[in-house]
C-alpha cells in the first residue's frame, strides 16, 4: 500500500556561472519549518510530513539509506495501517472502507526569505520519490506575500529506485519568477497530495539541500585609449578599446559621432572646444561605462607690429628682412598645432630725423630722412639702430 510520489522535475537549465548562495536549509534545525498544513482534504490515516533522518539524506547519486544522521524532509505514513517508515506512505484501501489516507499537505519555511538586491534566482535541492503519476504526487511552490498566498512552481514527477528498491537521490535546479527577486518575504514549500485508490509506489517524496541562489555576475570594465587628448582643429583620433568582459559596446564621441564597433573608426573634431568620449561595453548581465573628456585646441592667430631704422631678423623664422611689408608664418604652438603669425614691418631708410614721444597718448611719431612719419602705438615695437652699432629694441607699453 505504498505509495508515489516523485518528482518530475523539469530542470531549468543550470547556469554556467558560479552561484552566490541567497538562502539554505538541510533540515538539521527541523523548527525552520511549518509542517502539515492542509490545503485540501485529509482523511483520518493521512499521511504526514516528517523531518528526521528515518529517510536519511545522501549524495545525489546514491540510494536512499536509513537512520545515517542526516535529517531530511519526507511524507511518511500514521496509524495502524501504516507500514515502513521513512519516505513511506499510506496509499489507501481503494474505497473499501477501512482505511481514508485522502492526503493534501503543504510544508513551508517558518520564515520569510530575504531576497533583496539580487537578480535572476534558482531553487535547488535533492529528491527521491515515486508515488502515482498524476494521483500521488508532489509540487514545489512559493508564495511572494509571507504564506497567504501560494503558486506552483513545478510538479514533482516520478523519480528512479535502485535495485534494492530504495529511491535514488537526484538533483533539481528550478528558475525561480522575477517576482521572487527584491523582495523580503519570499517563501519555499512543498506539497504532497494522494488519493485514496489504494495504488502507489514507495518512496514517497524526501527532500534534502535546499537552496536559492542567484548567478555571480561576471564583472565588466569599459575602457579604452586615445591617441590624443588634446587633438588640434581638424585632427581625427584613434581610439583603442581596452575594455575587459564586455562583448557589446556603444560610443559617443562627443561630436555627433556614434559607433556600436569594439575598435571604433577614428573620431574627427573641427571645433575648439571640449569633448566627452563615452563608452558604455555591456556583457548581457551588466554594463560599465567610461568617461574622457579631450580639448580640441584653437587655431592661434597673432600680429606683430614692427618699426626698425635698419634690416629685422624675426625670432620666430630666423629670417631677416630689409624692406617693409607684411609677413606670415606658420609654426606649432606648445600643443603642436598651427599658429598663423603675422608681422607688419616699417623698415626706416635714411635714419630718423624727429622722433617725438606723445607720452599722454602713448604713441611715438617717428620722422625718417625722406619726411616720412610713421606712429608707432601701444603693442608694439620699435628697433633703433645707432650709428655706434649698438640696437635698441622698445616696446610702447598700453
């Protein structure tokens, strides 16, 4: 008269990354959970749930033993019809009479289940059962709101009994919803559920190592290198992505430029200014993002007004020049990037015959041997040259 139950378990796909452990119970602290609550109809032999080690709990894997110290929860039977013990249960007389073993039980944990900050959540643990498909049979559930209410997470079919007819230990991984994530009042129970046909294999249903866990999600790092920070008007810089752990990744270079390319193509600024390069690289779980801001340096232009009594050397070429005009030349700055200088040159011929200071207008009337007046202002220069050879070069402050 024995019985079934036994798990069919679908197996959600284990992950293949490591697990951090949310919560576990091997059922050695038997207060830790509440036993027998009907849900259902239960006659007067019906069968019960138990926590001991009369179906002691082994690797999966392995038969099922008795008395080895090793606590399990199990549905066993009660009364004077019940024969056996451990995962061993009353199947009933078949509507004779005699015997009503009609059983709809739950057990539960005690307590809430914290499972705040986390994400993707499984329920494992070892079973052995057989019962009666679709009579005699188990289901794991889970309620979201602290044991008011209850949901079916997975029928527990028909396992495998070894030669000696003892169960044999098996491993179930289940996906746990997302609504069991982030909450603090999740709890885990099984159900044991049989009629009265009389029909039914042992073992009934013993569970052992029950977990949750969540994926350990493998960590991201977003970062990459630029050929330049301080890129000039123009210039395009070429990124390298150094990212680890990421296998998409999304650009913005500040510029109106996009790219999704790991190794994007180079990123061209034609305004001064400055520039926030992003990348965020993502892995399917988590992302990362980095930030860097580069400075497109302006093109420097710049004047230089000189007035000079014989030929002028400019400092920036090392060019001498001995008649007047405008001159430009192009050099690097301290960024390496074009500078355009101008210089107006006033070459005097002949010597200076008036040259008469306007201190209260800080200008200089320079009068040279053919009549010319030339007005030198502030920012500028103005080089004499003495018939003693020496030079004198003077800056008309503003």
């Amino acid at each position: 008269m024995k019985n079934y139950l036994l798990l069919i378990f679908f197996i959600q796909q284990l992950s293949f990354f490591a697990q951090n452990i949310i919560w576990q119970d091997d059922f050695e602290n038997p207060g830790s959970w509440t036993l027998n609550t009907a849900i259902g109809a239960n006659g007067i032999d019906a069968n019960i749930w138990v926590i001991s080690d009369a179906e002691g709990g082994v690797a999966a894997g392995n038969c099922g033993v008795a008395g080895n110290g090793n606590k399990t929860l199990h549905v066993g039977c009660q009364g004077a019809w019940c024969v056996g013990t451990g995962a061993t249960y009353n199947a009933g007389d078949g509507g004779l009479g005699f015997i009503d073993a009609t059983t709809n039980k739950r057990a539960f944990t005690s307590a809430n289940i914290n499972t705040m900050n986390t994400g993707v959540l499984n329920l494992s643990f070892d079973y052995i059962g057989v019962g009666q498909p679709g009579a005699d049979f188990g289901n794991v559930v889970y309620s979201l709101d602290g044991g008011s209410n209850w949901s079916v997470l997975q029928l527990i079919n028909s396992g495998t009994t070894c030669a000696s007819g003892q169960g044999l230990w098996s491993s179930v991984v289940a996906l746990l919803p997302a609504s069991c994530s982030n909450i603090s009042t999740l709890r885990i129970g099984f159900e044991w559920h049989n009629d009265n046909d009389g029909t039914g294999s042992d073992p009934s249903l013993a569970i052992n190592n029950v977990k949750i866990t969540s994926p350990v999600q493998p960590s991201v790092t977003a970062s990459y290198m630029l050929s330049s920070n301080a890129p000039c008007i123009g210039d395009c810089i070429s990124i390298t992505n150094t990212s680890n752990g990421g296998n998409t990744f999304d650009w913005d270079f500040g510029n109106g430029q996009t790219s999704t390319l790991q190794n994007p193509n180079p990123a061209c600024y034609y305004f001064p200014g400055t520039y926030n390069v992003q990348l965020i690289a993502c892995n399917g779980i988590t992302c990362d993002t980095s930030l860097m801001a580069i400075t497109v340096q302006p093109l420097l232009t710049g004047t230089l007004n000189v007035t000079s009594t014989g030929p002028y050397t400019w400092p920036f070429n090392g060019m001498v020049y001995t008649t007047s005009g405008t001159y430009v030349d192009t050099m690097a700055n301290i960024n390496a990037c074009d500078s355009l200088v101008t210089l107006t040159l006033t070459i005097l011929t002949g010597g200076i015959t008036d040259l008469n200071v306007l201190s209260s207008k800080k200008i200089v009337r320079i009068t040279d041997s053919s009549g010319r007046v030339t007005v030198k202002r502030p920012g500028q220069i103005l080089i004499l040259y003495f018939e003693d050879g020496t030079i004198e070069r003077v800056w008309i402050e503003e």
